[in-house]
C-alpha cells in the first residue's frame, strides 16, 4: 500500500494529497493550509493492499485502517499515525517554500519508506509516491485525492519495480477533527 492513506498515508497516506512534479505546478502556503485544514482529523479506513506490503498485509487483503492527523509546529506540518492490517505507519507532511510543494515522508512498520508530493488539480488532489520496499524494490505510484463531505477517496495505479501493481481504490471516513 501507497500513497496518503496507505499513508492516508496506507497514507491517508493516508491522503493523500497532492504536490508533483510530473505535473509541473507548484503550490502556495495557501495550498497547505487548505490540505491541512482537510486532513486534520481522525479517519477511519477500507484498504485494499494493492501488492504484498512487508509488515502490513498481503495483496488482495482487505483491512479496516485508522489514521489520526494533527497539526504540528503552529501550523507548519501535519503529523499522522496510521494503524492498518499487522502494522503502523508514521507520516509527517509539510510546505516546502523553496520549492514551493506540499510533500510527506511515510515510514512503516516492515520497512516500507515513501516520499510523497502532492498538488492540486481541478479541485483534487494529485498525490505522487516514489519509495523503496525493505528489499530495495522502488514504488512508483499516482492517486487522485478526493473529498465529498466526510468521505475521501483515493484512486490511483503504480508500480513495483517497474512491474504495475493492482489499481488502489482506498475509501475513507473522517471520523472527527
């Protein structure tokens, strides 16, 4: 699992949310204090593992996810911590003003690291993965974020290694701010 959910991120990774360069926009402060105000909550998950992710699940298990986002450093990041499957996740998500992104690192229980940009596109967000499995394979992977109400889906395909994955369609539920 990839991405925001997966960090929100499974994610959201949750979420999972966001800036790319693939798309070469940039974001604004503005931008983040719009995604923080969003994902600041807590959040409660159906997953789908896409591929088998090492301290997490197996591909095609479906697990029931939670992930508890707050705001940090008076505003400045989010940090989130994600329960899913057999194991956790940390990611922490910040505006980058030099380079003018929104971006998060997600670290998993198993060894699972991922970077992650996201930007805003039409109204959604476009989160873009890039990571390494504990035995080196490279994650690649794009989802389009998107809210209705108290719902966020996360629809997106990837790669392991070059080699497509299944396609993620991860839906959660904001419990609560």
């Amino acid at each position: 699992m990839t991405g925001f959910v997966t960090r929100i991120a499974c994610a959201l990774t949750l979420t999972a949310i966001f800036v790319t360069s693939s798309y070469g926009q940039s974001t604004s402060q503005k931008d983040f204090n719009e995604f923080r105000d969003m994902f600041t909550g807590r959040w409660i998950g159906e997953v789908k593992w896409v591929a088998d992710w090492p301290g997490l699940g197996k591909k095609g298990d479906t697990a029931t996810c939670y992930l508890d986002v707050d705001s940090i450093e008076d505003g400045v990041a989010l940090i989130g911590k994600f329960y899913g499957g057999s194991g956790s996740g940390t990611v922490i998500w910040f505006y980058e003003a030099g380079a003018k992104k929104i971006r998060a690192t997600a670290v998993y229980s198993g060894g699972v690291i991922d970077d992650i940009e996201y930007n805003k596109k039409d109204g959604d967000w476009i989160e873009t993965v890039t990571g390494t499995l504990p035995d080196g394979k490279k994650i690649n992977g794009t989802s389009t974020i998107t809210l209705d109400g108290s719902v966020l889906r996360a629809k997106g395909t990837g790669t392991i290694d070059g080699v497509p994955r299944d396609p993620r369609d991860d839906k959660w539920t904001k419990l609560h701010d």
